[in-house]
C-alpha cells in the first residue's frame, strides 16, 4: 500500500495538528512532568502544541502525512524574527508555566552555539502508529537540513527512544538530568546525505 503524500502544514492543519500531537505525547515523560494532572493535561498539552504549531508554521517547517495523522515540527536556524504573541504564558497557571519555562531554558542551555535544523516534535497518532509515517516526516526535514549543509539536533527524554535514533544515524551530543533525564542528538549534514541516498536508493 503507498503511503499517503507529505506536505508541508499550512494554518487549516492547525486542529487535527494538535490534536495527533496531545494524543501522541499522553505518556510522554516530560509533557507528562510538564502536565501531570489527568483533567487539565488535554488542555494544557493543546496550548502547549498549538503554540509551537503557531510559532512555525509561517516558516514552512512542519511536515504531516496521513491528515495530520504523523507530524514532524522543524525550527529552522534562527533568522531574528519575532515570534508571534499568543498570549501563551497567561493561558497556564503559575506552577505550570514555570515548570514550562524551566525546561525550556534548560534545553536550550545544552543546545549548541552554531547554526542547526532542530527537530522540537516528532509524533505519531496512536491510531496511525506501526506505518513508518513519523520516520517519513522526520525524513523531509533532514533532507531540508543537508540542503542547508547543517546538522539537525534533537532532544528526547524517552529511553527507549536513544537507540531507535541512533539506529537512524543520530549521535548523542550531551544530556540533562534535571529536571528530567533528557539526551540531546545529533545528525551530521554528511550522515543526513548518506540517509537520504539511501532511501532514495530504497525507494527506486
């Protein structure tokens, strides 16, 4: 069966978006670290993605399939421009919004200094899980970033997570254990050109 196309999200994928995106994570360490009362964590975690879904998706660096089904949010290297005020902070309570920017900070102190293609979500439908469309999404994004010549990085607080990256030619480049186990990866632009050759390669 052929997998459906990949587009690039436009602001009419903004619902089925963030809903894949809070029904992907429900387990997740840190959105549950984030989030952790059962009531309010549909909620919060919609204000959480369709923040960065906002933040993003002018810059034509979210990739879905399937519907929205699978997504891949991508940040391009800094360009300077503002991001738009949705009023995120003032939609969370005090102690929410301050474990929020806490790892945020903490992230992005372990982040490197030069120019990446950052990978800040990558989620898969439960419904839709097994098919290969987040590897998919995650692919065009890496292709974008060895056009660009630059690495892509990454960060997970999934264990089991490290080695099916690796296995995809990632490489940890640091951690965090506060405020929880986080490992930041890595793909060299000449690893990315390597993956993409191959699946070309695959797909002729």
């Amino acid at each position: 069966m052929t997998a459906p196309e990949i587009t690039i999200a436009t602001p009419a994928d903004r619902h089925a978006v963030v809903g894949t995106l809070v029904a992907a994570f429900a387990e997740d360490p840190i959105l549950r670290y984030l989030f952790p009362d059962e009531e309010t964590y549909p909620r919060h975690a919609a204000v959480f993605f369709g923040h960065l879904f906002d933040k993003r998706v002018h810059r034509s660096s979210i990739w879905t399939i399937g519907g929205g089904a699978a997504v891949a949010v991508w940040e391009p290297p800094a360009s300077g421009d503002a991001a738009p005020d949705d009023g995120f902070d003032g939609r969370f309570p005090a102690d929410v919004l301050a474990r929020v920017q806490g790892y945020d900070e903490a992230v992005h102190a372990a982040l490197p200094a030069y120019p990446f293609w950052y990978l800040g979500v990558l989620g898969t439908h439960p419904d839709s899980a097994g098919r290969g469309w987040g590897r998919a999404v995650m692919r065009a994004g890496l292709e974008r970033a060895a056009a660009d010549g630059l690495p892509a990085i990454l960060e997970t607080s999934e264990p089991g997570n490290v080695e099916l990256y690796r296995r995809a030619g990632w490489e940890v480049l640091g951690s965090l254990s506060e405020p929880k186990p986080t490992w930041i990866m890595q793909q060299p632009p000449r690893q990315q050109s390597v993956a993409t050759s191959q699946a070309a390669k695959m797909r002729a």
